[in-house]
C-alpha cells in the first residue's frame, strides 16, 4: 500500500515581495519572516486553501510539492515563471 501524499507549500524567495496574501489566506502555513518575506512551515493543510495561497500570489512565488512519508516528489504546481528580482 502506497503511503499517503500531501501537499507541501514552497515559497521562492527571489519572488516573494511580501504581499503577504498567502499570510491573510493559510495563517497556519505561512508567515513573514523578519524581513517582510513570506516562509512556509511544512504543515499539514487544507489543499483547497494551499490552492487559494497558490493563485493568489500576485508575484507566483508559491509552488506546491506532493509530499509522501519518506520523500519528496519532483511533481510541483506552480505559476512561476523564472524571473529576478529588478
């Protein structure tokens, strides 16, 4: 029997701009770090609301990873396009 997956919210700092909707969105997940930047702790959520924190990212600096036990897959959701910071 495959151990159950979960989703695992990963925030790109290089696009973060510390909007902070993500924050307003999943509390629970995501916090601004002391620089103004947000971080995600790898709890256990709701997907529809990572989902939510996903699109409404206005610098898609959120990615989601479909976690199981003992890894990680390579299977990421994101809007991100690679970009720099200006």
């Amino acid at each position: 029997m495959e151990a159950p997956r979960r989703l695992r919210a990963v925030v790109d700092r290089e696009e973060c701009f510390g909007f902070a909707n993500c924050v307003a969105t999943l509390p629970s997940v995501f916090v601004l770090d002391d620089e103004g930047f947000s971080h995600a702790r790898d709890v256990d959520a709701d997907p529809a609301l990572l989902e939510e924190a996903v699109e409404g990212c206005p610098r898609n600096a959120i990615s989601l990873e479909r976690r199981s036990a003992d890894a990680v897959s390579p299977e990421r959701r994101s809007g991100a396009a690679p970009s720099s910071r200006p």
